[in-house]
C-alpha cells in the first residue's frame, strides 16, 4: 500500500517508514521537521518520498494524500512540555493538525488510519486496594511527593495500593495538556471514522526507546536523560525512589506494531477508532532502567534524588494482550537486549540554543 506517514521524520515515524518499505509497501512522509524536534536536517531512510511540509497546511495535506491507501499519523508535538504557556502550541499541532488531516482524507477518500496514541491518556494506571477492589487515585499532591510519599494510596481508605497492569477499556484521565492533546485525537480520529464509515486505531505506545531517540530536551524520555547523562560520563538521576513501574517497548517493535496494524486493518470494525496498548508487557522500574543503561555503559551508578516532576504519574504499565490477539503483533526486543544496545546507541542531536 502506498502510506502517507505525517511525523515520518521523527524517532518513531523514521523506523515505521523503514518498517513499512521492508514489508514491500511504499512509505511517503510528510513532516514539518519542527526545530525543538530536529536541530538540523534529519536522513530520511531509505526509499520513502519526502514533503517538507505541516500536516495544519490543508493544500500540502491535499497533495500529500494523492494516490494514498492509508495514512500512519505520528506527526505531534511531544513530551511534558514546560506547563500551561505553551498548551497553544501543542493543541495547534496536535488537535488542529488531526483535524485538517482527517478533513484532508475524507475529501480524498481514503479510508484507512493508523493513529500514534500515547498511554498518557490514561493517567495513573490501574491499582488494586485489598479492601475496594480496582481503584482510581487522584492526582498526586505536591505536599505528599515533598515528604517523600510517592505511592497514591487508596482513594477511599488511605491503604496502600497494589499496581497492575492497564487495559484499553480503563477510563481515560489526561493529567496534562499534552496528554489531553493525545486523547483528543483519538476523539477526532472516531468522529472521522463515524462520518466516513472509515477504519482507525490508535496504537498507544507506552515508553519508547531505542536508537534515534532525541536527546535530553523537556519533549524527551527518560531513557534519553539516562542516556545522554552516561554519554557525558555522569550518573543518571533518577526521580523520587526509582520504584515508579513503566513499560519500555522498542521502537523496532512499535514501529512493527503499525505494519501489523496496517495489514489487520480491514478486519477491524468500521466507523470507529479502536485504541491498543503497545507494550513490551514486562513491566519494569525507572530505577532498573537507569541501573541497566549504566551497567551496559560502564558508567557511573544512578543516583536516586528524591526529586519529581508534578504532572507525572506514578506506575502506568500495560496489558498488551489486545494487540497481540487481534492484530497478530508480537514484541520481539527483550528488555536486557535493547537497553544493552540502547546503552551505545546513536541518540538524535539536541536543537541548537
Ligand atoms: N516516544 C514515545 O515514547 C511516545 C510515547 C507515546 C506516544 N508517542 C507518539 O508517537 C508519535 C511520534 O513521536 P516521536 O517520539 O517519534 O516524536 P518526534 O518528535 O521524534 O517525531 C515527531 C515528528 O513529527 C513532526 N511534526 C510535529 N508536528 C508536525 C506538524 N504539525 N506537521 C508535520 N510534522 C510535524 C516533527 O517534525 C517530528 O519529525 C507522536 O504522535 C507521539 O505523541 C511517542
Ligand atoms: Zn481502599
């Protein structure tokens, strides 16, 4: 098929587009190569067709889905961002950017959408109280994290909570801009699916990593902190007790979770956009992750610091088991595997100033 991969530039779009031209299908990116995103011009891999252009621009959006079977959209502003002042900006790209593309493809007719979905959507992830069952904890107070009280505790009885894994049908609680940004995507990527009788899902990835990934910037993850800080011959810092649980996936693996997608794409309800975790499903801890990544590196150790970030979220690891069953998708990169290559791998360079 010919795919349209907006972002197809970027850390995940690079390797879907490789993905996609190894499967023999013909990949063609369309990215605006934002400046936080790319200090200098990336490479485009190898066989895809490239626009420089905004997926907001309806004309370069008209002109990039000529011909186009499906379109894979991972275009998006990324990362926490630095709080409320620049919500207008991750709106503009994300939502406004959805919008004008999904317009963009029911005039040109075509059908098909795989959409970049994040597990920010979900907030805090699922916890167990012995007591009352499946519980949903609040966001976390600044007057707790300061005294060191890390884990949400039941909001009912006060008791300590169990962590488990999230499913697709947990309800959705975006906990900052950029991740009411993510969610409001898949609403528009449903209301499109509704109004043209066309097929989506939204593949939320969990912890991204691997090679290709930005350098430490407020949009990166924190495999990239660890990284860049062993590059520079400095211990990792790792945030409040290291104990927060996350689920790191390859991204050869997420990229091979939009072919698998592509190809289960017509067995797939049409008129709605399905949501899938993209998971490794072993979930680990920040803490192993930096330890790991300094191990392989022959780096300093990580230093625990005690210190948070407000609009982050304890534990959120996933249950992939919906992707594995209905779009055939099997994660192949252990976790000792990739954070020993990551460990040395090329990382994208930080933006200039
Ligand atoms: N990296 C992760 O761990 C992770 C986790 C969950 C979800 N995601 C999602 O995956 C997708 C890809 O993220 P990434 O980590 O590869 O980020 P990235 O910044 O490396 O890539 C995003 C690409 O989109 C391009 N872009 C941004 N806005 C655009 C616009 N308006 N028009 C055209 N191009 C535009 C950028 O230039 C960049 O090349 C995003 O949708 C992100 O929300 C990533
Ligand atoms: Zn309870």
């Amino acid at each position: 098929m010919r795919v349209l991969v907006t972002g197809g530039a970027g850390f995940i779009g690079s390797h879907i587009v490789t993905a996609l031209a190894a499967e023999g299908h013909e990949p063609l990116v369309l990215d605006a190569l934002l400046p936080a995103a790319h200090p200098r011009t990336p490479e485009i891999p190898a066989g895809a067709a490239f626009r420089h252009g905004d997926v907001r621009d309806a004309e370069e959006v008209r002109a990039a889905l000529r011909g186009v079977d499906a379109v894979c959209h991972q275009a998006a502003m990324v990362g926490l961002g630095s709080g409320v002042h620049d919500a207008p900006a991750y709106v503009s790209c994300n939502d406004l950017g959805t919008a004008v593309l999904l317009a963009g493809m029911a005039e040109a007719g075509v059908r098909r959408l795989l959409l970049a979905g994040s597990m920010v959507v979900y907030g805090e992830g699922r916890y167990e109280c012995a007591e009352h069952g499946t519980v949903r904890p609040g966001p976390r107070r600044a007057v707790d994290l300061d005294a060191g009280r890390f884990e949400p505790p039941c909001p009912r009885c006060g008791a300590p909570l169990l962590p488990g894994l999230v499913a697709e049908d947990a309800p959705t609680d975006p906990r900052n801009v950029y991740a009411a940004t993510k969610l409001a995507q898949e609403h528009l990527a449903g209301s499109w699916a509704r109004a043209t009788g066309g097929r989506a899902v939204a593949l939320r990835y969990h912890n991204v990593y691997g090679p290709g990934m930005p350098r430490d910037t407020p949009y990166a993850g924190v495999a990239s902190f660890f990284r860049s800080a062993l590059a520079r011959g400095e211990a990792p810092r790792v945030y409040e007790d290291g104990r927060q649980r996350r689920d790191f996936v390859h991204v050869t693996d997420a990229a091979a979770a939009n072919v698998a997608a592509l190809a289960a794409l017509d067995g797939r309800p049409a008129g709605a956009c399905t949501p899938y975790n993209i998971g490794s499903g072993s979930p680990r801890t920040v803490g192993e992750l930096a330890a790991a990544l300094a191990s392989a590196a022959g780096g300093p150790s990580p230093v625990t610091t005690g210190e948070y970030r407000l609009g982050d979220v304890r534990h959120i690891t996933a249950d992939s088991a919906a992707a594995r069953r209905d779009l055939a998708w099997t994660p192949q990169v252990a976790f000792a595997a990739g954070v020993t290559e990551f460990a040395t791998a090329r990382l994208r360079e930080p933006a200039a100033g």
